[in-house]
C-alpha cells in the first residue's frame, strides 16, 4: 500500500474523531447550561457542526451521548490513580496521586468549569449517572484512602474517624474544584498559570499531611475504642 493509500484511509477516522469530539464538547456545553431534559439531539448537532445522525452512529441516542460527557474525561487524558490502591506505595505519594485526579482538570478552565456545572445538575436533575459515579467512582477511591489510612494507624479495621478523615481530605481538593468561582473573586492569582495550579497540588499533599497527623496525635491521648464503634454507640455505653 502507497502512502498516500495509508493517508487516505487514516483520513475518514480522524475526520470521525474530530466528530465525536465535537459532539462531546457541543453536548457538555448544552447539558451542563440547560439540563439533559431541555436540550435536543438538534441542538447539539447543530452546535457541533454535523447531523443528528452522528449522535445515533457514535453514541446511539442522546442517553448515550449525555452518559459519555458525564464520564469521559474531556480535554485531559486520564489520571493514572494506581499508585492509590498500591499496597506497597507510600502515604505521600497516594496522597500526590489523589490530589492530582483534582487538580489537573483546573489547567483546562472552560471545560472544567462546565464539568463541574453538568455534576451539579446531575445531582439536581438525576438521570442515575450520579449513582454509577459514586459506586463505580467515589466509593472505591474512598476505600482505598481508607486503606492506607488504617495501614497508618495500624488498624485492622476503619472505624468512623478513619472514614471522617478520608471524607475530609478528599474534601480539600472537591472544595478547590467546585469552589472555582468563588476562589477566583477572592484571591484570582492562586490559580491564575498551571504553575500556580501545581502549586494548589503540593500544598494539598502538605494540609492532608497535617490532618493525618494530627489524627495520629489525637489517637495517641485518645482510650482504646472497639473498632466499629460509632459516637451514638459511644454515648449509649456511656448512659448505661
């Protein structure tokens, strides 16, 4: 085959994907401004600049096409989170790996904040994508925190404050990520250069340090609980 045979059959499927490409975008910017209900497979076709029969031939209707937008990473390539259920890796560098899955969608703005609009819709308007992100998402990230978190302590089993701290922690970066706006109106030059976004990175690694010793601290002074007891558990004993 000729290269210029090569070229010719290469050529329909980066036209293909360029399409898909449109369509994701066009379809995050529709769903994420009016809402999967208001918005028509027109419109994003339209917005796109292709057909309507483009939507049923890449992602078989607009179900489809809005389940795509809510799950695919759009303009950033998948953070690798491996090192966060890596037995044999360090606290710190789960933490990096953590905190990266946040912050480097913040280096591409615009979609960004349209990503961050479209989950607070879906969490409005639910169309069930939202239980699929916490099953298939959240909850096996937050297990895996847990995890090493007990491997810190040196418990067999997490009990709530375990659970507390790697809700909190991971709220360092969720705050940092939907707070966008607000951060912005505050202090616009703490996220201003991808430097200064890398930076938000480091400091997170370095305040979920501080939270995980200070734990560490409290548990030393704390007496000895049972490992699934609860506060309402611990106050009812207390009562007796």
């Amino acid at each position: 085959m000729s290269l210029a045979s090569a070229e010719r059959l290469r050529a329909p499927r980066s036209d293909g994907e360029q399409s898909r490409e449109r369509l994701l975008h066009a379809g995050l910017r529709l769903f994420a401004t009016q809402g999967f209900t208001k918005t028509s497979t027109r419109e994003i076709a339209e917005a796109a600049g292709t057909n309507v029969a483009a939507i049923s031939y890449y992602f078989g209707d607009k179900a489809g096409l809005y389940r795509a937008v809510f799950l695919e990473p759009l303009d950033v390539p998948p953070k690798d989170m491996s090192a966060l259920f890596d037995p044999a890796c360090t606290l710190k560098k789960a933490l990096q790996c953590l905190m990266g899955g946040f912050i480097e969608p913040l280096k591409h703005d615009e979609t960004a904040r349209l990503c961050i609009k479209l989950h607070c819709r879906e969490m409005l308007e639910p169309t069930g994508l939202w239980k699929e992100e916490v099953a298939s998402g959240i909850q096996p990230m937050h297990a895996a925190l847990v995890r090493l978190l007990c491997r810190r302590f040196g418990l067999e089993d997490a009990d709530d404050e375990v659970h507390r701290l790697a809700v909190t922690i991971s709220g360092l970066g969720v705050h940092l990520f939907v707070s966008r706006d607000a951060i912005e109106a505050i202090a616009p030059q703490l996220s201003a250069t991808p430097d200064a976004v890398d930076l938000w990175g480091e400091r997170l690694v370095m305040y979920a340090q501080a939270l995980i010793d200070a734990e560490a601290r409290r548990r030393k002074k704390a007496p000895p609980q049972h490992a699934g007891t609860t506060s309402a558990g611990r106050k009812k004993k207390e009562n007796r």
